[in-house]
C-alpha cells in the first residue's frame, strides 16, 4: 500500500496530517487550560463552546484513530518536534511582523503624524531587542 505515494508525495502527505494532528492539539490545549489575561487580548471561551467540549474530545479522538490507520497504511514517520525550535520560529516570525509595526509602514494605513517615529519605534526596538535576547537564551 505504501507504494501508492512516491516519496516526495508521502513527505508531503505526512506534513499536512501532521499539521492537523499539531492544531488540533493546540486548540485542545486551549480548552483544557486557564484562559489567558494579557495586556492587548484575552482568550475568552464562549459557554456554547463548554458545552461541547466533551464532543469535541470524542471528535478528535476520532480524528487521531484515523491518523493512526493513516501512518499504518502508508508507513509515515513520526516528526519529533522539539520545543526549543518550536519556540525559536515563533520568535523569530514575531521579530518579522514587528517590522509592520515601524512608524514608516503606518503610513500605509494614512498619513504618520509628525514624531510619530521617534514614539512607536524605540519601543519596537527595545521589544525586538529583548526578543533577540529570548532566541539568544534559546542558544545556550
């Protein structure tokens, strides 16, 4: 059965079920644990979604049987993900986005005001520069 894939197509094949099992997970995580409080959001779970919390457990459960018949079927590998280097990409694509952030790419959005700059950008700076601190400490 595994000969129905070449290679590169079960490579492929492999990464997008290992996508859904991965999301899949993240929104369980999200379910199972405190809502968080921060400072420019807050995760708030609507009560309709409570009540079918339980479904939703038994629906993934479900999905993961499939999964499982999946990497029988087709001998995929499992992909050891490491947290360290998890971690690390969303730092960097934090440090990517954060250049949107700079006074000179709100003018996309209408004109700047005048110092504008020298208000949003030290404090971008100074946000990339502890995050540049975080991949750093991820290096150790």
């Amino acid at each position: 059965m595994t000969a129905m894939l070449n290679e590169p197509q079960k490579n492929a094949f492999a990464a997008i079920m290992r996508t859904v099992e991965e999301m899949l997970h993240d929104i369980e995580c999200k379910l199972r644990h405190d809502r968080y409080r921060g400072i420019l959001y807050e995760d708030c779970i609507e009560e309709s979604l409570l009540e079918n919390k339980e479904e939703f457990s038994q629906q993934k459960a479900r999905v993961q049987e499939i999964l499982q018949q999946l990497q029988e079927q087709f001998g995929l590998e499992r992909r050891r993900i490491e947290i360290k280097r998890s971690i690390c990409g969303k730092l960097y694509y934090c440090l990517q986005i954060l250049d949107d952030a700079k006074a000179r790419r709100m003018r996309a959005y209408g004109t700047a005001a005048e110092g504008l700059d020298a208000l949003i950008d030290p404090q971008v700076d100074s946000i990339r520069q502890r995050i540049h601190e975080m991949i750093a400490l991820l290096s150790t």
